[in-house]
C-alpha cells in the first residue's frame, strides 16, 4: 500500500506546527478585544496595561483602526471609544 506524502514510513503523521498567521491582524484584535474589555473610553495607557503592547504600537493601530471605523476618538482628542 502506498505511503501518504504527508506520513511517515510508520504511517503516523509529522508533528504539525500550529498554522502561521498574520502577526498584525493578531496585534490589532489583542488590541480590540483589549479595548472591549474597558470602558466605554478608553485612554492609551489604560489599552497599554491591559494588552501589554507598547502604548506607541497601540497608537498606529488604533490610527489604523479609526481609518477603517473600527474605533472613534472621542471629542477632545485623548480617549477612544
């Protein structure tokens, strides 16, 4: 019987690593699930200590994401909704 590509000589399969994603949609969902989880606003340091991801990375993702309407600055400029 032929042997699967994908299986070994003993017919078990190879250890499969887990599937590589897009490391920045990854960055941008820990951001809004982070964001979720906050009031209704937000501030950049309140996302900083709830995601753990540097407060200017947060900021150009969440530039990123009011471009796209996923986010809205609040009036005033400092917080985020």
């Amino acid at each position: 019987m032929p042997v699967n590509a994908d299986e070994g000589a003993s017919g078990a399969r190879p250890d499969r690593r887990k599937p590589r994603g897009i490391d920045s949609v990854e960055v941008a969902g820990r951001i809004l699930q982070g964001a979720v989880r906050l009031e209704h606003t937000f501030r950049l340091k309140d996302l900083d200590q709830a995601t753990g991801i540097a407060s200017a990375t947060i900021y150009r993702y969440l530039v990123s994401l009011a471009e796209v309407g996923l986010v809205q600055r609040a009036p005033g400029g400092s917080r985020y909704t």
